[in-house]
C-alpha cells in the first residue's frame, strides 16, 4: 500500500469519526434515517476521493501516487478504500442508547 492509498484511508476515517464525535455535526447525523445515512456517507467519501484525485492529477497538490492516466479508476479504487476505512471506524463510534 502507498502513501497516496494511505490518504484515501485516513480521509474515509476521519469523514466517519467526524460525523460521530463533532457535537452539533452528530446530533444532525443521529436524527436522519438509516437509509439517508449510508447515501450522505457514500456522497461524502465519494467527493473526498474525487478531490484527492484532482488534487494529485490536475492541480497538482500532492506529488507521486499512481500515474494520472488511469483516471476514473484510480479515483473509483479510492472511493473503495474511503468506504473500506470508514466501515473500520465505525467499530470506535459511540453507541447511542434510547432512553427509557
């Protein structure tokens, strides 16, 4: 794995510890359904893998990684390994129980 895969990693981490553990961002988080939250999450690491890509191969913010020619799919195999390293932190959020 290379730095640039390890990016990807730390941005779906940090996406899903974000909607968890920042206050006002969480509360807004808990009160959508269940359904809503995988497609915000999804919206959310997709336009992260998409930024990290550009910022590699068109504006030119991040050097090395892979080549730039593979295109839609270096940033689909990103998207793959955000999704993949969101649902890992999911295991340290918080439980959130009703109450009584």
């Amino acid at each position: 794995m290379s730095w640039y895969d390890s990016i990807h990693f730390a941005a779906g981490i940090i996406i899903s510890l974000a909607l968890s553990y920042i206050p006002g961002l969480h509360d807004r988080w808990l009160a959508l359904p269940s359904d809503w939250k995988r497609v915000v999450l999804l919206i959310a690491l997709a336009a992260a893998s998409v930024l990290l890509w550009l910022a590699r191969c068109e504006w030119g913010l991040i050097v090395g990684g892979p080549s730039c020619d593979d295109g839609a799919v270096a940033a689909l195999r990103g998207f793959v390994e955000a999704v993949i390293a969101s649902q890992a932190a999911y295991a340290v959020s918080p439980v959130v129980r009703s109450k009584p």
